[in-house]
C-alpha cells in the first residue's frame, strides 16, 4: 500500500515530536506516526493528506542496565540494531520479527508486535516497562519507568501498546531484555495428521517446559511453496505436517539431552513419522529459512490474499481446510503455516493477479469462521486500514463503543492517524 | 483498617453484579468491591456509608484447557483453589502470593498482585488474556478472550489491571497458567555485603537462567525478627545478609547440576561465604518459612510501618540504611526483605504501639528518598485509601491528570471505589 502524503517530517527529539503535534492539532492537520513502515494493514501510511511524522532520525540507545536488563531507547531504533546492541551484554530482545532488518521499536510498540517468541518471552504487554508518548496536543506523557514493578495509579502505558499510534506518537521505550541463550537447537518433525501436530505440542508443553522457544506449523502446502518458489528443500521427505521446534537454554547438554528423549518418545509412540535435529547455526538457520521465507515465496506466484488470525488449538487448521474447498480449485495454492504455540495461524491464498471473484470467496466467509469460532481476525498484523471495519467480528459493541470514547477523549480533533483502527460507523 | 458499611451484597451471577451497579449509578450510591479482603492499604474497605460488592459467592470455574493452559473462571475463585484445580492437569497458577488461601483472583487483578513468582512467568499483563468487567453504569464489557494474541482494538483489559476498582467491577477472568515444574530446589546463601547480593543475582541469571524462579533477600535484622519472635532458626550461621534463591524445571537432575555448578562458582570465587541447598518439601518449606513468615513476624512486635517500594537495584539497600540511621534508635527494629529480583523491596519499622513522632521521621521522608531515585513508592501492594495522596512522587501530573479523564470518562458520577487510588486533589 503506498500512500499519497506530501510531507514528510522527521523528528529528532521528544521535544520536536510534540511541537509538531502541537502545531497540527491547533490547526487540525491529521498525522500518521511511521516507524520503519513494515506493517501489513496499512496502518502506518497515509490514506488523504496526511503529515507523515517518521521516527526514522529518533534512534538513539539511551541506556542499558546490563543486571536488570533493563534497556531505554528512542522509538526510531531498529529492532535488529537493538538486538546487535543488548547482544554484547549477554542479553536478548523479548521478541523477533522477519521484518527486524528495518521495523522501529516505537512501531512494534504502536502495533504490539508478536513474532517468534512470544512463546517464551510473552507479550509486549508484559515486556514494556515503561514510554513516553506524545499526546495529541503536544502534551508529552511521561510514563518511561524502567521498573518492574510499579502500582501507583492506572498502567497508562498499556493503553498505547497495539493502538496503532491512533492515541499518542511513542517517542521513548523501556523494554525488560532477558538472558540471551547460550545454547539453541532446532527440531524438524513430520506428522500424519494435524491432530499428531496437537499431540506434538502437548508433549513439547511437558518434557521441553522452560527451554521451549517457538513451536511452529507448516503444512504441505507450504512447503510446497518454498520449494517451488524458491528452490528451497526440506531436511525430511515428505509429510502433511511439518513441526519447526526451537529450543534456547543455558546448558547446550541440557538441552540436547532433554530434545532427544523428547524426540526419541515422539517415534516411540507414533506421533511423529520422522524428524532431524540441528545444533549447527547454518543448518538451524536454513530450517527456518523454510518457515521464514514463506512470506517472500508466496509473492512469487503473484497476488497474495494474507490472513493473520488466532483460532483455538481445536479449530486451528479447519480453516485452512474450510478455505481450501471453498476457494482451492480458484486460486494456485491455499497455504497455512504459523505459530501453533501462540493459537496463531497465518492462512494465504494466491492467484497470479488480484480477482475480486476470488476475494468474495474469502471475504466476509474467513471473517464469519473465526467470529464463530470466537477467534481473532488479527492476530498480530493489526486493523490498520485494510480490516477496521470488521472490528466487531472480534470485539463486543460494548467494546468497540468504550474504545471510541477513549479515542475521543485523547485526541477530541481526530488528528492522530484517522481512518485506522476504529470502525468508520 | 476496618470499614464502617452497614450492607454487604453477594452476587452470585455477573447479571447480578450488572443489575447493583446499574441500580447504584441511578441513585448515586457509592460502591466498594471486595474480594478475599487480604490488600495492605485500605483499597477494598468501605470509608463510608458503600455499599461493598462482594465476589464471594462467585467462585465457578467455567473452563480448563490442558493443551493451551488457558482457565477461566468466576472473579470470586480463591487462589489455592484454582491452584489445586489446575495443579491436577499439571499446571500452575502463573503467580503466587502469601495470601493465596483467602484472597480473590479478581481482587488479585484489580490490584495487579506480584507476589513470589513474577520474576519467572511475568505480571499479570502478561498473563491475564481476558476480563469480564462490568462498567459503572451495569454495562457488562465481555472482554473474555482465551486468545493469546488478538490485536484488533485497544486492548481494554489492562485498564482494569491494577485499577483497584475504580474503573469496573471485574466479573470474569481468563489466565495462561504455565506448565507445573517437575522440579523444585532452593538454595539459601550468606553474603557479607549487598553488592555480594548482586553479584550473586547477576551470576544466577546467567547460570540458572531459565530455571530461575525467585530471587530474595532477608537481611540479618529479618532474620533476627523472625528468630526472637517466632522461634525459627537459620540453616546457615549469621551473615549480614541472606539470600534465597528456587529454581524449577522440568528435569530435577538437570536442574541440581545447574544449582551445584553455581553454588561452586560463587564459593570460589568467594561471592557468598556460606550455603545450603534443599531438595526435600519439608526443608524447602521451612526456607521459604524465613521469608514467608515476616510479615507475621513483624507483628509480634506491636506496631508495623509497612513499605513496599521498587528501587534501581544499585540503590535497593540504601533505603534501608538511610532509614535505619534516621528511625532506628526511635524503634524496635528497621528491617528489609524482599524480592531482588524485582527491585522490590519491603522495608518495615516497628514500634511497640503507634507513635505519631515516629510516622513524621518516616514519612514523608521515605517518598522523597524513593522519589529521588525515581522508584516507586508501591511496587506491588497498590494506592488504596492509605497512599492515593503521595501518587505524584511516583506518576507525573501529565498521568495523573489522564488517569483522572479517564476515571471521569468512565464512571462519571463517581460511584465506583471512592476516595481510592487516585489524590484527592
């Protein structure tokens, strides 16, 4: 998506960021905050003639306590200059992301990034301790603690973590990195049937426990793609159901010891057909390459259909199943591949061009699945402007309505990134 | 602190808790809710005439999911309850708390509980993936979400977490719960001065790592109280400090390694000077009796002044130094104890009965010296009635003033909690 904007302003400072806001909001010129403009929903590009503010000048590291792990930067840091920086410490970001070489800390906050190990590390929501945020009227809200623990008064912080930059523009960030791993092994399993995959994380739930680190699916399908598209080949023959399981602990021997038993009772009892473990940084990296690569192979075959939502672990793969009959025989491949840990499926359709025919098999039919499988429509990608106005086939009248309040509340003259996020009824 | 209410009403239904409330609004009738009434600073305790809403008798578990470890439950639900409940499925609560036996999870979510297990699986941020909450006006805002991501909207649930009551009566609750560890071992060390207790929490992160579940301190006055007023002994002879640290695993022999090789490294190198190790229920449980048995300890005393503040670790001792040379000879004992591991300390005076002199030395002394390292002045037990006034020594006017909007967007005729939380100002 690519927007119109004719301005573009790049701040340097907190200072800076709320006379901007100040100056608008007086005269209610609408803003869209930008980070590195990753983002899959349209949330960070302008829709009419918006003022783009970039964070891309905002990026210094402000500090880092090396016993807390506590670090404080500008919103404009680039998650994989963050990681470099925090590494040398002996520490490790609380998330991961494909998309790490440009996206900005401040948009991961705006967009309550997910990624790859969210299974470990939890959610932003948890990981953030402190922001500052410039408020619509320029007013800046200091709430950049670098504590733990802090119960005095409302979370303020929470209230702008994943509101797409629709109630403040985060200029500052404290964000609890833990210890980055010293040993990581990767695992790569085939199963007959999805409910083996089930099986699977049930298992990897109890003998992996405090070492598991990302339990991901990819279909045949899938990997079907990255062989094709890419030239890609898998390390096993071929199965239904490829599991991808990483594991990050402080003792390498520790670790392998408790992956191979896991594996060794996974043949044992049938639940996997075959599998392969990787100790080796390149082998490890090329395991997840099948998985990562996914985005850029499906681009290959032309126009994308892209579906980020969180079933329950029961409904998960019927989605992907329900899509494929309904829109299969239309489309070059129905493809499902994600985050099982986290309940999050990524579900893609592709054509060699955009066909609305197609479009009208998946939409609003995906949407009504997941709303009747009490599901999220988005489960990290955001509403942005492509899916605000299927909000309430996720969230309650009474929601969306409590929402719309607080949006009013904050930013009474609708500047702050308008026509995002919140439904246009 | 006792209240002076004359009605206490029991729902037992959340359309029950909507029926009160919307009838309450009408009339301007101002409300208390009460969990299991186990808080420190008078948040859950009518000042008044309120009417206290108690969750008592809604204590329904609505659902387990053993694949996903997902519970959700009515708000009244004691917390050794679920504990027991999900324990049977091999799960565990994802915090724990001295007062597990009688406080409410709903309570624990409206004061944000930390407890004994915060540094292993997180805050409640992290955990709580959805709230029932019904609003001042009886409006029942369904935010009961199982998903653990789910970014379409504001994610309201964390305005309730921590709010202590004032912005919703929550009702419902859905939390991750982790896997229950196969293994549990505590370590209980001597160091000789509080920079030998960092070192050794730098050392734990990086040696325990993941399997590292709590952190604490008890100074040689904790021990001391804990020796002349309940009789207990320590397993190791006296040093100026002790520290105790658990860890749980999934594999116990793994987990003995990791704790022997540390314990090594710290003699060696002379960190600590003396430790012991326990494996066996019985010998963890008197351990953790030295630490867990203080604030009962303390009460033998007469009266307790009671503070729990998060500090940088580099000034987490100091407090207690500064206090003891400024209120030590005016009282029976200053002592402090509490979770390094969060920065959050508890610090306590005592005096045989309350003495106005010795209030003045402490506070407001104490704020101002929490303040000036810019801690906070209630890590975990929350404002209430006993600390709203002292907020802005650790939220700036900015927040405050949008905590206040938003209390009066929220609950406009102010029947929710009263004279809690936020100043009076």
């Amino acid at each position: 998506m690519a927007g119109t904007s004719q301005v573009v302003l790049r701040p340097k400072t907190t200072d800076e960021v709320s006379a901007i806001l100040k100056y608008c909001n007086e005269r209610k010129i609408a803003v869209v905050p930008q980070g590195g403009n990753t983002g899959l929903v349209g949330g960070s590009v302008p829709v009419f003639d918006e003022v783009v503010i970039s964070t891309q000048l905002m990026n210094n590291i402000i500090s880092l306590d090396d016993l807390s792990g506590v670090l404080v930067c500008q919103a404009g840091c680039v998650l994989a200059t963050l990681e470099d920086h925090v590494s040398a410490y002996n520490l490790t970001m609380p998330y991961d992301l494909g998309a790490k070489g440009s996206c900005h800390i401040g948009g991961n906050i705006a967009t309550n990034a997910g990624g790859l190990r969210l299974l470990r590390y939890g959610s932003l929501h948890g990981s953030v301790l402190g922001l500052e945020v410039v408020l619509a009227n320029g007013e800046v809200l200091d709430c950049l603690s670098t504590l733990r623990k802090d119960n005095t008064g409302y979370d303020l912080k929470h209230l702008f973590i994943g509101s797409e930059g629709t109630l403040g523009v985060v200029t500052g960030v404290s964000i609890l990195c833990p210890q980055k791993p010293n040993s990581v092994n990767v695992a790569f399993l085939g199963c007959d049937s999805f409910s083996r995959v089930l099986d699977t994380f049930k298992q990897s739930k109890q003998q992996l426990a405090e070492i598991l680190s990302a339990f991901e699916l990819i279909d045949a399908a899938s990997m079907l793609t990255v062989k094709e598209n890419l030239n890609l080949s898998s390390p096993i023959e071929d199965y239904p159901f490829y599991v991808l399981i990483e594991t990050s602990g402080s003792d390498g021997n520790h670790d392998k010891e408790k992956l191979d038993r896991f594996l060794e009772h996974l043949m044992e009892t049938g639940i996997v057909e075959n599998g392969t473990v990787a100790t080796e940084p390149t082998k490890i990296q090329n395991i997840w390459g099948l998985r990562e690569r996914l985005a850029e192979a499906l681009m290959h075959d032309g126009y994308n259909y892209k579906y980020d939502v969180s079933l329950p672990l029961s409904k998960f793969y019927g989605l992907v199943e329900a899509m494929r009959e309904r829109a299969g025989a239309a489309t070059i491949r129905v493809i499902g591949y994600g985050h099982v840990g986290d309940g999050n499926l990524h579900l893609n359709l592709t054509t060699s061009e955009y066909r609305q025919d197609v479009m009208d098999l998946i939409e609003p039919y995906i949407y009504d699945w997941v709303s009747g499988c009490h599901g999220s429509i988005s489960a990290e990608h955001g509403l942005g402007f492509k899916k605000k106005d299927f909000i309430y086939h996720s969230k309650s009248k009474s929601a969306v309505s409590l929402m719309k309040k607080m949006k009013h509340l904050m930013d009474p003259n609708g500047i702050l990134n308008p026509y995002k996020m919140l439904p246009s009824d």
